[in-house]
C-alpha cells in the first residue's frame, strides 16, 4: 500500500507540475482571458487517460504501477476540476455567457473525444 502511495504522489507531483508550467505559459503567451491553460490540460490529459486504459486493456504492456503512476497520479495531478469550476463561475459572474458556453461545452464535448481518441489509437496500432 505504501508503495501505491509513493507511486501516486510522484506521479501527481509531477502532473501538478507539469500543469502549472501548462498553465504559466498560456498565461504569458495570450491576452485573452480565456482560461485556455486548464482547457488544454484537461484535453490532453482525457487523452493520455484514453492512452493508458487502452494500453492497460488490450495487453500487458503497462504494468499495474504505471498505470497508476500514469492514470492516477499524473492525470490526477494534471487536470483539475476544480480550476474548470471556478472558470465557469468566474465566466457566470463576469456575465460572459458565450465564453461560459463555449469553454464548458468544448471541455466536455473534446474531452470525451480525447479520451476515444486515446482509446481508438490504442486499438489500432
């Protein structure tokens, strides 16, 4: 169990990491106040979930610790909900409905993409 733990918090350490340098650099590189840092991380992120759950089913190639590693640790460190919460709140009360719109549909709709796409990938290499 301890082990788990260690892979987990390693694995989150470095997608938390990951996600704040992610983050930074869209922060620096647009203008706009769309918060396209946390649309970006939790698109790839759906996508590399889709990767590693596809690997996981269709052969042995991953082992039960990077998958956690992977899965739990660095997904659960690299996308955040709570950040895509706290968007659409901040959107709702600045009165931007369209942006409110776009970013929550877009997240959903291209993160369940992403996560077919990480599958179907898998299938077909």
């Amino acid at each position: 169990m301890f082990k788990s733990v260690l892979i987990v918090g390693l694995g989150g350490f470095i997608g938390s990491a990951s996600r704040f340098l992610v983050s930074r650099y869209f922060q620096l590189q647009t203008l706009s106040d769309f918060p396209w840092g946390t649309f970006t991380v939790n698109i790839v992120g759906s996508l590399i979930i889709g990767l590693v759950y596809g690997l996981s089913e269709r052969s042995n190639f991953l082992s039960p610790e990077l998958r956690l590693f992977l899965a739990v640790g660095f997904c659960g460190g690299f996308t955040t909900f709570s950040s895509f919460a706290n968007d659409m709140l901040l959107m709702l009360q600045g009165r931007e409905l369209f942006h409110f719109i776009i970013y929550s549909g877009a997240s959903f709709i291209l993160g369940l993409v992403s996560v077919f796409i990480g599958r179907y990938l898998v299938q077909i290499l």
